[in-house]
C-alpha cells in the first residue's frame, strides 16, 4: 500500500525569465509534479519522490529588438529541463537528479530510499520537487516537511466478521473475512497512537488463521509538525497472537495532544 503524501501541479503558469534587455523576457506554461508516498513492511520503511512532468517555452516579445528575439529563440531551440527529486528520511537520503531533455518533452525523476524501523521510532521526512531551465534557472519548485512513525499495538478480537468471502485455489476453497479487532494495551499506553479496528480478509477456512483471540500490529502514521497527534494512517499489518497479556503500545499521543490514528 502506498500512501499519497503531497502533490503540486502547476498549469499554465507564467514566469518570467531575464534576458540581455529588461523587456525581453522568455515565458512558460508549466505542468510538472511533485509526488511522495511512504510504505511498511515490518522492517524497513520505504519513500519514494517522483518529480514529472512537461512544458512549453517562448519569448516575450512585445517592445524586444527583432535580433534579441531571434537570439532567444534560438537559446530556447537548444535549452534543456532537468527534474530533481528531494528525498531525505531522517539522516538518509538527499537530492537526486534526472536526465536533461527539451523543454517541451515529458521528463521524469524519482528518488527512492530507505530506512530500518522499529516500533517508537520517529522520523522527519523532508520532500521536493525541482525542475531547472539551461536558460532560465529554476523555473518549478514545491517541498514538504513531515514526520512519521512506527506504532505498535495490542488487540483484541471482538468475534466479529463481516465481508466473508470464498476462493479457490489449487483445488482448495479457503473462506476468507475481516476480522473485527478492539485495542488490549496496558492502561499506561491507552489509547495508542493507532486504533486498530479489524484485520482484513484473514483465511479463517479451512484452518483459522484468526485462532488465539489476540492480534499484533504494526503500523505507519503520519503528521505534518514536530507536535500533536500521528493523525494520518498510512499502512498497517498484523499477525494472529494467543498473548493474552495487555502489552505495551506505542503511545506518543497520550503527552502529545491525544487523539491518534485509526486503521486499516
């Protein structure tokens, strides 16, 4: 699963470039994006920062000398435009850049890392987007900062399924349904940073993969400052427990604002 973080595009923009005399200017028409996800798979998290997009370019020449515009126009016929993607998960990562292309050509960057986590982590995670003109400079920009974190949880199940299903595989029907699922930490940690609600089409025929009553989850919550409550639920996965136990969750919230993130 993958999360959309931020997005900007610019359509039809206008930007003005200098040129030799202050009336003659280069202008665009900009449609390029910046796009981040974030993902989980128990051991690391995964971000990736795509940059894309394309563009058109012409001179101003409104009150320009014939000679200066011809000059223009030719810098245009041999400019190029670069994408850069800014990824940068805690101390991991940084800037990454494309290859160069036309000006009206679609061009396109994406900057992927990587990073182990555990269950209490807390990582800032800084994105952006740039693309930049041989002959005008940087002519689209957009960044992000946010945080985001590795939240255990204890749970149990209420015996509730819904959304049950069958399907065939091999020559062998499993039944598969949603789980319904309610916090079980220990009163020091309640509630958690996220509220787990049910597990998702668990095989429960022809051996029950929900056995033992208890559920163990780890997700991945977002926010958008270095304060308040994770709030944003991004991915999450859980297996099957007989821990009978009211464990430890993770529970930043409870000092930080209340409230928290509720999945799947």
């Amino acid at each position: 699963m993958r999360y959309m973080k931020y997005v900007v595009v610019f359509l039809i923009v206008l930007v003005g470039c200098s040129s030799a005399q202050a009336q003659c200017t280069y202008w665009y028409s900009l449609n390029y994006a910046e796009y981040s996800s974030s993902s989980y798979d128990g051991t690391y998290i995964y971000t990736a920062v795509l940059t894309d997009g394309s563009a058109n370019m012409g001179v101003n020449s409104n009150g320009c000398p014939d000679s200066v515009v011809t000059q223009m126009q030719q810098a245009i016929n041999s400019a190029t435009h670069q994408p850069g993607s800014y990824n940068q998960l805690g101390s991991v990562g940084g800037w990454g850049w494309g290859d160069s292309s036309c000006v009206s050509c679609y061009i396109s960057y994406e900057n992927d890392q990587q990073v182990a986590a555990q269950a209490g982590q807390i990582f800032s995670w800084q994105t952006a987007g740039e693309i930049d003109c041989s002959v005008g400079g940087t002519i689209f920009y957009s960044s992000l900062l946010d945080y985001i974190e590795v939240a255990y949880t204890h749970s149990i199940q209420t015996g509730v399924r819904s959304n049950c299903f069958c399907q065939t595989d091999n020559g062998v029907t499993y039944q598969y349904c949603d789980i319904g699922l309610s916090n079980w930490c220990s009163y020091s940690t309640t509630p958690p940073d996220a509220t787990i609600t049910q597990a998702n089409q668990i095989i429960v025929s022809p051996y029950d993969n929900s056995a033992g009553g208890y559920w163990n989850t780890l997700s991945l919550l977002g926010r958008f400052s270095t304060t308040g409550p994770f709030t944003v639920y991004i991915v999450g996965f859980g297996l099957n427990s007989d821990d009978t136990v009211q464990r430890d969750c993770t529970a930043y919230n409870l000092t930080h604002g209340g409230g928290g993130a509720t999945g799947p």
